[in-house]
C-alpha cells in the first residue's frame, strides 16, 4: 500500500460521512468534507505520477473513487431537492452507460483500454465545481448564485452527454474493430 492508494482509501472514506452531514444539514461541513476529497484526487494522482507508484490497485481505485462522491453528490442534492433531479439522472446515466459499455466489451473479450479523454476531464472537473458552488451557496448565502448555478447545471449537464455519447462511440468502434 503506497501513500496515492491510501489517499484514495482515504476519499472513499470521506464519501459516507459526506452524506451523514449533508443529511443533517451541516453544508459547511459537509463543503469542507468535500474539499478534502478533491484535494486527495488530486494530491493522489500528482504523487503517483511524481513518485513513480502508479499501480493497478491505484487504477481501479481512484476512478471508483471518483464515482462514488460524484454520484453520492448527485443524488444526495437532488434528494435533499437542492439540484435538479433531471441533473443528477444525467450524471448517473452517463456512469451506468460507461459501466455498462465496458460490461459488454469484457463480455465479449474484446480488449479495450479506458484513458480519459479532455471531455471526460473537463465533465469531471465541471461535476465537482457545480456541487461546491452548490454547497457553497448554502455556506454563504449572502451572494445571488441563482445565475451562476443554473448556468453549471446546463454545462454540466451538455458535457455529460457529450462525454456520455464519446464513450458510446469508441466502444462501438471497440466491437466493430476489435
């Protein structure tokens, strides 16, 4: 067990008592619970790269990682009917079509490898700054995020499908040209 495994370990940890204290409506917390989570994303991938421990454990780990707070994010703010539920659907549909896509290219031993691509990236990075200004705008009240947050809700959700529909097409291209 290198250190980038276990800051992975470490977000996977983090996504449970994130939901603890959003349920309980402790979005102060609950943001900064979030904002170590991003930052052992990033911290994990940087020094598995600088340290040279990229491993396969760390391969499978950090995107499961990744998934589980984005889509616990999701589905916890639309429960708590503070993002729209159509939003949090198109998130999580996009990961089942992917989890799906790759189901069927194992099933069918075609092999295939996962790199991200700059849209996937982006999804991502615009996923996780719609739930911090998210839960920012219950932090700090003060300032109009309405414009702002419906404007994220949009992007993110065209970069979903954008992305969502990518991964559609290369795995197609995976099955026809194997």
């Amino acid at each position: 067990m290198n250190i980038p495994n276990m800051l992975t370990l470490i977000r996977i940890t983090l996504v449970p008592i994130f939901v603890i204290l959003m349920m309980e409506g402790l979005f102060s917390y609950a943001l900064a619970v979030f904002v170590v989570a991003g930052i052992t994303d990033a911290l994990d991938g940087f020094l598995a790269r600088v340290l040279g421990q990229q491993t396969v454990l760390g391969s499978y780990l950090d995107p499961l990682a990744d998934k589980a707070l984005i889509i616990t994010s999701f589905v916890i703010l639309s429960t708590l009917n503070i993002i729209p539920s159509w939003l949090a659907v198109v998130v999580i549909s996009r990961d089942c079509v992917i989890l799906l896509g790759v189901s069927v290219l194992f099933l069918m031993s075609v092999s295939f490898e996962i790199r991200p691509t700059y849209v996937s990236k982006a999804t991502t990075v615009l996923q996780l700054v719609t739930v911090f200004v998210v839960l920012l705008s219950r932090c700090l009240p003060g300032y109009d995020y309405a414009q702002m947050i419906v404007s994220l809700f949009w992007t993110t959700a065209f970069f979903t499908t954008v992305s969502g529909f990518y991964y559609i097409f290369k795995g197609i291209r995976f099955i026809n040209n194997p």
